[in-house]
C-alpha cells in the first residue's frame, strides 16, 4: 500500500453484511488520489492475504474457525453461532456466564526450586504453556505429569506448591498416587502438597475484613475528599506544612478487594492524622475526619494488619529461602490472633474470632513440614519450637513438640536409609572370633562368653555413634541475629 489516503476496510458482521469484493470494485471506480498507482485493486487484493487485521483471534474465531467469519466469507449465522457456542459450553463444562466477558486464554506455568552443590537457592521456569480447556484435575494431572516425565525429574520432587482450587486439590491427589506407586516421594507422600502460604493468609484476612469498622470507612471517605479537587489538595498540602510533616510521603486509596492496600491506607492516613484534624478546622465542608478515639481505634487496626503485611512480603520472595522463615512469621500470627480473640474491643475480636477459624483449618494442614524446616535453621532448631509451642498451648505443648521430634527423625531416616553402607573390611575380624572360639573346648564357657557379646552388644547400642541429626541438634545455636553463609558450613564439613 503506497498510496497516503488508501480507504481502511473494516470486517463488519453486525446489522448488515458485507461484499469485499463490491468493496473492492467500487475503490477501483474511484478517481486515483495524486501520487497513487493506477493498480490499487489488485495491490488491495494482495494485501488481504497478510493483513493481520483478517486474524482478529477473538472469540468468535476461536470457536468458530478460519472459514466461518473470516474476511473473505461475511455471512454471519446466528443460529449457527448459538449452536456452536452451546456445544463448546457443553464440551469444555464452561459457565453459563461465559457468554458475558471477553475469553482469555489459560495458561499453565511450572517453576522448580532448588539448591545447587554450592548451596544456591535456584530457580527456573520449566514450562509456560497454554492450557486449553476443561480446567478440570484429571487435565493439570495429565500435563504436569508430563512436564516431569519430559524433564526426567518424577522421582526428584518433593512438594508441589498450588493454590487452593479443587481443580489443584484433584490434580495433586493424582499425582501423588502415581508417584507413591513409583516409590518417588518421601514418607509415602505425607509432606507432598503445599498449600501456597500467601495465598492461605490472604484468604484469613479476608475473611476478617468482610466487615469494615465505621473508623475505616472515615478515613477512606477523608481520603477521596482531599484527592477530590485541586484546591482540596491544596488545602491538605498546606495543613501538612503546618503540622511540619513530610509531603512526599503520600496518601494511598486502598481496593477493597486488596486487603493490603487497606493496611497502606491505614498507615499513611495514620501519619498524616494531625494534618486531617487541622484540615476539619479550616475546611467546614469536611465532614469526614476521624475523632481522637477513633484515630487510637485505627492504630489498633493497622498494627494488628502489620503482621499480616509483614509475613505476606516475608512469603512473597523469590530470590532468598522462605522455608526456614514460615515458621516465626506464622507463629507472630497465630499468636496475635489468639491475644486478639480475647480482646476488650468488640470489633478486634470478632475480627480475630473469624480470622482464626480459617487459620486454624490450614494451620494442621502444613504446619509440621514447615516447622522442621526452620528447625534445620541453626539460629533457632527445636529449642525454639518448643518455646513457640508452649506460648501457644501452655501445657498441652509436649504433644505437638514432640510430633515435630518424630516427623524430623522419620524423615531423616528414611534419607539415611537410602545411602548405601560404607564398605568395610571384615575378613580380620572373622579370623579373630574364629581363633578365639577354638580357644574354649567347653561349650559352656562357649556359651558363657557368647552370652556376654549379646549383653556387650546391647551396651555398644545404646551408647552408638549419634547420627549427623543428632549431633547437629546438641550443637549451641547460631545468634539468632547473625547472617549464614552456607560455604563456611561447607569449608567446616
């Protein structure tokens, strides 16, 4: 197309149809514009068979085709279209609702964690696929199973991390059993599905903030009156200046559905509080500011959603190992929640209450494997999930201390297990005990003797070697507050 004022073709299948090829013949018809080659039909004509605007990949030419509206066909069926979307709803068990809002495509992304032999926490994208649909278990179990297979690493895993859809749920009990079968995961599977940790927190928060205090709804209110008007602005900017405070900082508005932007609204608006309360004096149209208790109320509430926050951004790094650290971030948590549940203030508690019901139902879940990662973290080990334990069930803490002890040495166990035994030269030793036997002609001092290698036996086993697990738990602790160097480890071993 060379001409400048070439006449733009759209595909049009709505209210009437429409002949291209008219189209075509009628551009030919035309006068040619100055500076324009007198065969634009047949260069119009070339053009249609690349231009990318004959491919829109809309819905309509997912489901229906190349043939059915393509450019080159602009008849357009009705009937037939409504047939051919039933079938496809039918087929793919989509919901009815698909009809509403604009198809995207699924996709499917597998990303593997690992340590290298430097002890470098890695990470690498395994697979970013389309994933047609049914969405459905039987399909993610299907092509994961497969990614494993091209890849050659079914019987290298350990947990599989997904969020909380049925669909995942499925899909994972598949997959475990057709690994169990494979005798590829550790203890039979038990520590196989890992619920996402963010994504569990999100959901108990939540489900505390169904229900907003009327302290939230003021200060949101307050917020859209100062980002309401230039002047408005203004007129906060120069309360700030009065109240001496940093303007750079910001207000943020928070999403409702977001749970953390209600966290960053709190705190901000809670910075700029005495800017707010000289705005009330100067400004009689806002009506909105928070009284003095009020304010006290919403520093309650931030500070109780700062622990959430902080364990969110704790589980959301990707470029460090978040394992050992899920235990002391979940313990702040279930802790706070607890004191919270028997607050004097009637909202905290009954935001806690509902906090810690989802909590707790995921807390038994995929609290133990976790719990024996940090306690491999040489800066706490099980002194200090004994000392979590104890703030959390008082007496009853024995217990759950020592199923935590028990998980960690059947696990460790069962690694041990599959190392092979070190070879050992035994041939002097049969020699000794065969001469030594010949030395006694009496089977009763024979007998004597061997029943002293039993009892011998008995005492060597219960003063053994301790295993590496054991000896790394009688080490003292590393200070808490020190940074690990995994090649130091190493040099030392």
């Amino acid at each position: 197309m060379e001409s400048d004022e070439m006449i733009p073709i759209e595909t049009k299948y709505e209210g009437e149809d429409i002949d291209l090829e008219d189209e075509l013949d009628e551009v030919a018809e035309l006068p040619p514009p100055k500076k324009a080659k007198t065969k634009s039909k047949r260069n119009l004509k070339r053009h249609l068979g690349v231009c990318p605007r004959t491919d829109t990949r809309d819905v309509g030419q997912l489901i229906l085709g190349q043939n059915a509206m393509s450019v080159s066909s602009p008849k357009f069926d009705p009937a037939k279209f409504r047939e051919l979307l039933c079938a496809a709803i039918t087929m793919h068990e989509l919901p009815f609702r698909f009809v509403e809002y604009v198809a995207t495509d699924g996709y499917m992304c597998v990303t593997a964690h690992f340590t290298d032999a430097n002890w470098v926490l890695q990470k690498r994208v395994l697979n970013f696929c389309h994933l047609p649909p049914p969405h459905n278990g039987v399909s993610l179990f299907e092509k994961v199973y497969k990614l494993l297979s091209m890849w050659s690493i079914e019987n290298k895993i350990f947990c599989v991390t997904l969020d909380n859809a049925s669909s995942n749920d499925v899909s994972i009990d598949m997959l475990r059993t057709q690994l169990i079968n494979k005798k590829a995961l550790v203890c039979n599977g038990e520590f196989f599905h890992l619920r996402c940790c963010a994504h569990i927190l999100n959901l108990v928060v939540q489900d505390g903030l169904k229900e907003i205090d009327i302290v939230v709804q003021k200060i949101r209110e307050s917020i859209k009156y100062v980002r309401g008007s230039q002047g408005r602005k203004k007129s906060f900017y120069e309360s700030v200046k009065q109240m001496d405070l940093d303007g750079k900082k910001g207000l943020r508005q928070d999403v409702p559905t977001r749970w953390n932007s209600t966290f960053l609204m709190l705190q901000s608006a809670l910075y700029y509080r005495r800017a707010f309360q000289h705005l009330e004096l100067t400004d009689y149209n806002f009506k909105h500011c928070p009284t003095v208790n009020e304010w006290k109320k919403a520093e309650k509430i931030k500070k109780f959603l700062a622990v959430f926050y902080d364990a969110t951004l704790v589980f959301s790094g990707a470029k460090y190992p978040t394992a050992n650290l899920y235990f002391p971030q979940v313990f702040i948590v279930y802790f706070t929640l607890k004191k919270e549940s028997d607050s004097e203030d009637e909202y905290m508690r009954k935001m806690a209450d509902q906090m810690l019901v989802k909590f707790e139902k995921y807390w038994i879940e995929f609290s133990v494997v976790l719990t024996i990662a940090v306690v491999l973290d040489p800066r706490y080990k099980l002194p200090f999930i004994d000392w979590c334990y104890q703030k959390l069930y008082g007496y009853a803490s024995s217990l759950q201390y020592l199923k935590v002890r028990e998980k960690l040495f059947s696990m460790f166990g069962e690694y041990v297990s599959n190392v092979p035994p070190p070879s050992t030269s035994s041939g002097m030793a049969c020699q000794a005990t065969q001469e030594t036997e010949e030395q006694y002609a009496n089977e009763g001092s024979l007998s004597m003797m061997q029943e002293f290698d039993s009892f011998h036996s008995m005492d060597v086993g219960r003063q053994a070697q301790k295993t590496q697990l054991e000896l790394y738990l009688d080490e003292p602790r590393v200070d808490r507050n020190a940074k690990l160097d995994m090649s130091s480890f190493l040099e030392k071993k």
